[in-house]
C-alpha cells in the first residue's frame, strides 16, 4: 500500500503504538517479502512501525516497495562463532571421539557466543531504540535469545513470526518460554512449536501474505520474453525459489530431461541464487543439467527482483522440495497469478494445495512422476487454465495483505493487552527517530 492509501490518524485518538520489527532473513528472501507486504497494510494509525534489517540489500527493497515513511536501519546479524574456520575445524576433530568431549566444546562455543555475539548485537539495537518508546517487537524470523534478551531490557512483549522447525534441544525449549506469542505460517510449523512444549494458545496460524496487486495475471513480462529468447509457442515450467539442496532442483532437473524429451518445444527455468553469494550449488546444478543434455533448453535466471513477471513466463510452476516446506511461498506466488502448481507432498503444500483442484501434489523426490503431472498441464491447456483459475481465487481468499495485517493486529492487540500497556498520551507518542547504530 502506498503511503497516500494509508488510514490517516484518527483526530484526537491516542497516537499509535511503536512497534519494532526485527528481520533478520539469510538473503533478501520470503520473510522479507512478507513484511513488506504487512508494513504496507499495517493500520498506521493504530501502530508506528520501526524496522532493523541485517542487509544493505533488505533495507533497499523495502524502501523501494514502502517509501521513506518507515524507519529502516540496518545491524549486521553475526553468525555463532561455530561458523568460523577454526571452531569448524576444532569441532570437526573432536566428532571422531565420544560424544561427551564434542558435546563440551559445543556447549563452550555456545557460551561464548552469549559475550561475543549476542549481547554486542543487543546493546546495538538497545542504543538504536533508546529514545523511541518501543511497546512491542516482533521478531520476523521466529525464536532468538537475542530478541528475548532486547525485549527484557525493553519491558515489553516479544511476538516471535515462526517460518520453520527449531532445533529441539533443553535451551531453545527454555528460551521458547519467554515469547508472548507466536505466529506460526503454517499448521505444520504450529505442530512443531507444540513439540518444543509452547501451549497452544500461544500460536496463532497465520498464512505469510501475497501482494495480490504485485502477483497477479495481467503482469506484463514481454520483456522477459525477449530476454531469455522465448518464442510464442515455447511450452516453460519452471521452478522459483532460493538455491537451497533441500528445495530439490536436481529433482527439478532430472524430471526436465523427462519432460523436455517428450515435448520438444518446451524449456526449462530455474528462477534464484544461493543465498550466501557462493557458487559451488549453482555449478553443481548447471553441472548436472549438462550431465542430463539439457543445458541448452534449460535457463538459470539468477538473482533477479522481477519474481512476479519470471513466474508469469511458466505454463507451470513447480515445488520440488524433498524435506517439509514450512509454508511454500512460491506455491502462494505461482497461485495469485493464476499458474497451475506441482508441488512436493511435504509440510506447506499440503495445506496450500488441493490435489486436481488447485495444482497436483506429488511424491517429494520422484521426478517421474513429477515430470508426468507437468506434461500433462502443458499439454492440456483446458485443465492448466481451470487449476489456474482455481488456484487464483483460492489466493485472494486466503493470502492477500490487508486480511493477514488484520489477523496480526488482533495478536498484537492481545499480546498488549496481556502485558497490561497502556496507551500513552499523543504528547508521548512522537514519530521515533532512531539513533543511528555503528
């Protein structure tokens, strides 16, 4: 929503409450795209959005879909010191003796994290936020001590947006304690936070949100068309996403070779990167499509931020995922826009998709079958054009913005509530200046 189509503050109403979100994604990738969408929906007269981001590139896409209304500053998220070379190493030798000494020097290296890592990153945000009144935070990326941490000094509730499984282990399970509230994207992730012992009243499911006026069927992508020499009557499926093993693109690409060997006029699209800037996956897959003989029918995008006009070049979108999807973002994409989905039958899809109503699920890891189910929306066009249909008004009814921003605002509503805030006088309530963080 652009800033002139948001609610203007009510006359004489309270100010609104300052609510300090926290995303701390690995790359520019769904969370991103999903708070965006929230923060263009969220009732501003009601709650005064800050935003701290870990990546330049973050901050730009959000000022580019938001404007400069919102407060956005970036605060470098380090990762734990078992990341670096050398404790890589230390941890790698000590995995060949009994479990008891590798145990001690994770639990050291943890330990050291909290000095090391931790508490600088907190005092970072702690300083950006002092003189900004902060009644709320919501942590974009599910459970962090360090939020918990920041939102204990703060004194204010801490709502966790949960996108995946925690690792369940004695300490997440008493870090999860201090949480007022999750969002879980998924059943399935809600089945996980059951698992860590969060009681159900907790979590609320909320479906991430689709920019239904961004995603949608009448996205012009000539331009793409040109760019990657498609022709009119070229049939393309393709598969969206970040380049991640589990997210299955070798299986993408053996079931190409089936699919691009019975249908001559077909191509192939892998749509995304490797998150980390690396490149060993990307060769690695580029290297397989080569093994398979499709390298010449098979096109690797790249880092692009035209998802919306790539998505609208397939006659199929494809999920391909072999470890459960908590959600599956790209399925609600390839949706809203009307495209016929294949998806892996693992976590997400199966709540998203409805099988031979709104796109076909199928067995994670099999690119037979895979492949079958793809052959056969290119070439029945009737069947691809009423899953099509389908999907896309199954999209607006479950994923558009303003109704996720509505569900969101009523937890915050609760969580505020039970944490007893009271509304301050506008006179207290002034637009939060953050200080800038070094």
């Amino acid at each position: 929503m652009s800033a002139s189509r948001r609610r203007p503050a009510r006359p004489g109403a309270a100010g609104p409450r300052n609510v300090l979100f926290i995303e701390n994604s690995i790359g520019l990738s769904g969370s991103t795209m999903s708070l965006s969408t929230l923060l263009g929906e969220l009732d501003r007269s009601r709650y005064a959005p800050q935003v701290v981001v870990s990546l330049a590139n973050q901050k730009d896409y959000l000022e580019q879909a938001l404007g400069p209304s919102i407060p956005i500053s970036v605060v470098p998220w380090r990762n734990s010191l078992k990341s670096t070379p050398v404790v890589r190493r230390l941890l790698d030798g000590t995995a060949r003796y009994p479990r008891l000494p590798h145990r001690i020097v994770t639990g050291a290296v943890a330990a050291l994290d909290v000095p090391a890592i931790i508490l600088p990153y907190v005092c970072r945000l702690h300083h950006l936020v002092r003189g900004c009144r902060i009644d709320l935070i919501q942590h974009n990326n599910g459970l962090s001590l360090r939020a918990v941490l920041l939102a204990k000094w703060l004194g204010v509730p801490l709502i966790a947006y949960q996108r995946g499984n925690e690792w369940n282990s004695p300490t997440v399970r008493y870090i999860s304690r201090f949480v007022d509230a999750y969002v879980a994207n998924s059943e399935a992730t809600k089945q996980d936070l059951l698992g860590l012992g969060i009681p159900s009243g907790h979590i609320k499911v909320i479906y991430p949100p689709i920019d239904l006026r961004r995603f949608h069927p009448a996205v012009d992508a000539s331009r793409q068309r040109r760019e990657f020499g498609l022709a009119d009557g070229d049939l393309t499926f393709g598969i969206p996403g970040t380049l991640l093993e589990w997210k299955g693109h070798d299986v993408f690409l053996r079931a190409a070779r089936l699919v691009l060997e019975a249908l001559p006029a077909a191509k192939a699209i892998v749509i995304g990167e490797v998150p980390d800037g690396s490149t060993g996956y990307r060769d690695e897959l580029i290297g397989l499509a080569r093994q398979l003989g499709i390298e010449h029918r098979t096109v690797f995008t790249g880092f692009r931020k035209d998802i919306p006009e790539l998505i609208q070049l397939l006659d199929v979108v494809v999920h391909a995922s072999v470890k459960a999807e908590p959600f599956g973002r790209v399925i609600a994409e390839g949706m809203a826009m009307g495209k016929p989905v294949v998806a892996s039958m693992l976590g997400g899809p199966l709540e998203i998709l409805q099988d031979g109503e709104t796109g076909f699920l199928v067995p994670s890891g099999d690119p037979e079958k895979l492949a079958r189910r793809i052959i056969e929306l290119l070439t029945t066009r009737p069947l691809a054009q009423r899953l099509g249909n389908n999907a896309r008004a199954q999209a607006a009814a479950r994923f558009s913005g303003a109704a996720h921003a509505r569900l969101v605002e009523q937890v915050y509503e609760d969580v505020l509530t039970a944490h007893g805030a009271r509304t301050r006088p506008v006179s207290e309530r002034a637009a939060c200046q953050p200080h800038e963080s070094r």
